[in-house]
C-alpha cells in the first residue's frame, strides 16, 4: 500500500522536476504520471520537454488535465499536418532541376503545424507557464543546445520539434534553431541545473524495426539508435552531477510507432500507466526520505 507523499504545505519538502523526452505522441504516455502526482498532492516545480514532451509540458503548464491534452494530440489529425510537401525542397534532396535543399529547408511546409500551435496556445509565453516549463532545442548554425525559458510558446514549441529533414528550423532571438533530439533528447540535466531535488525523468523507447524497407522507416531506427545512445550518456552524467535523487523511468513500446499515428492514443497511455505504477513507490519514496 502506497504512504502518502508530503503535501504543499510541508516545510522543508524537495523541489520537483519532471523531465520528458522526444518521441512523437508517446510522450502522451506521461499523463499517467501528473494523474498520480494530483492524487497524491505532491506539486512539480519544474517542466523539461524535447520535442514530443516539450507538446505535453507545454499543456500541462497551460493548466490542462488528462482529458484536454489527449483531446489535443486526437485533434491533430484534422489539420492533416504532415501531408503538405514541399516539392522543390524534394526535388533539391535528390539534386533533380529546379530543386534546393538546405539548412534552411524542411519536405514538408509548415504552415498547417504552426497553425495548430496558435490555435492552441495563442499568445501565451513560456514565463507565464505554471509550473516553469524549459523547452530543449538546437542551434542549427552551430550545433549547440538551446534551452527556450522565454517567449511565444507555440513558437517554442515548433522550434523543439522542428525534425529534420521533415520540417525547416525557425529563427528565435537571431538563432535559426529546430528539434532539440539532436542536442539532449531526454534534457535532464536542465533540471539538475535549476537545482532541482527529485528529479522524475521519463524516455520513450520506440524498439528496432528489423523489417523496416522504406526510407521514413529507415530514419526513424536510426534515431531511435541515436537517442537511445545520447539519453544513456547524458543520464549518466546528470547523476554524476546530481546530490539527490534521479528517476528514470523507461516506457517501453513493443512496436514502433509513427510520430502522429493517433490510433495509437490508447496504447500509448496504457502503457504509460504500466509503467507509472511500477514506478510509483519508487518516487514517494525519494519524496519522502529527502532531508
């Protein structure tokens, strides 16, 4: 039987950091985890997303709950986002006539996605999230990492999950920046940083599609192989740095799921829960015995 974790008013309690990788919609899975951190009334001071998770740290920082943050990612789809090619980008990947690709350029337009991120949050800034939300992204000139505290959310938003070569980059503060998989993928030492206390740290993992034979199949694995090694380097190194405690929780998914494959909604969230309950006095745990 779980043991209640100090409430708000505790003095002394830690400081609380959720951390959420890329992943497409599987970072959806992670409502799970804010569902049992409202039960049991232990607040989160701070929100780190990448791509996918900086979409689902962005809603909850909105003040959404789980119904409204699965009702926006079943929204998607009615903008057909990602069906909007961009021929002459196309025509330049292959160095056919007419074409021209560089790091400026993404096969799809963005227009219809940017869209979505407006109609959804507007004019919000990222100051005015609660709790405090970061938003991992890179700088596509000089190969950095970019922490996004500042500014349009949806603007944010984009640039954190700007893949390449699917969508262009955007320019923010005079930086040309995109997704921030490339840089750190799980951005745990962002939390670190902040001096956060208990840090919950959650990874999606996509397994090898052995039978991929096209070209976005293809890709995908070979992020996934990239992720996997960089989250695994950065982790060891933020608790190497870390005084207190670090969860990391890995939500496996037996088949490979595609970046807005929303039938997959069900899942992703059944799955999460697995995961958040075999994980749950693990993290009252560390939230109780923190001195």
């Amino acid at each position: 039987m779980l043991t209640a974790a100090p409430d708000r008013s505790t003095p002394g309690r830690p400081k609380i950091a959720v951390v959420l990788s890329s992943g497409g919609l599987k970072p959806l899975a992670a409502v799970s985890l804010f569902d049992f951190l409202d039960a049991q009334a232990i607040p989160v001071d701070l929100l780190v997303g990448c791509s996918g998770g900086s979409i689902v740290c962005a809603l909850r920082g909105m003040g959404c709950r789980t119904e409204e943050i699965i009702a926006f990612f079943k929204g998607v789809n009615r903008f057909k986002p990602f069906t909007h090619m961009d021929y002459r980008a196309l025509l330049g990947l292959a160095k056919l006539p007419f074409g021209r690709f560089d790091m400026r350029s993404g096969l799809l337009r963005p227009q219809k996605y940017k869209a979505i991120l407006k109609e959804t949050f507007g004019d919000a800034r990222i100051e005015d999230l609660r709790p405090r939300v970061l938003f991992q992204a890179t700088d596509v000139d000089t190969g950095e990492g970019v922490v996004l505290e500042r500014g349009l959310v949806c603007d944010a938003l984009y640039a954190s999950s700007a893949l390449f070569p699917i969508l262009p980059p955007i320019q923010i503060d005079g930086r040309w920046v995109r997704d921030g998989y490339y840089t750190s993928p799980l951005p745990v030492s962002e939390a670190v940083k902040h001096d956060m206390d208990v840090i919950i740290a959650l990874t999606f993992f996509d397994p090898i599609d052995t039978g991929a034979d096209d070209y976005v199949g293809c890709l995908s694995n070979y992020y996934s192989i990239q992720g996997d090694a960089t989250t695994g380097y950065q982790m060891a190194l933020s608790i190497d740095m870390h005084t207190h405690e670090i969860i990391g929780i890995r939500v496996p998914f037996n088949n490979p799921i595609g970046i807005w494959e929303t039938r997959h909604i069900p899942e992703i969230v059944a799955t999460g829960r697995r995961a958040i309950e075999a994980h749950q006095e693990e993290i009252l745990s560390a939230i109780r015995n923190f001195s």
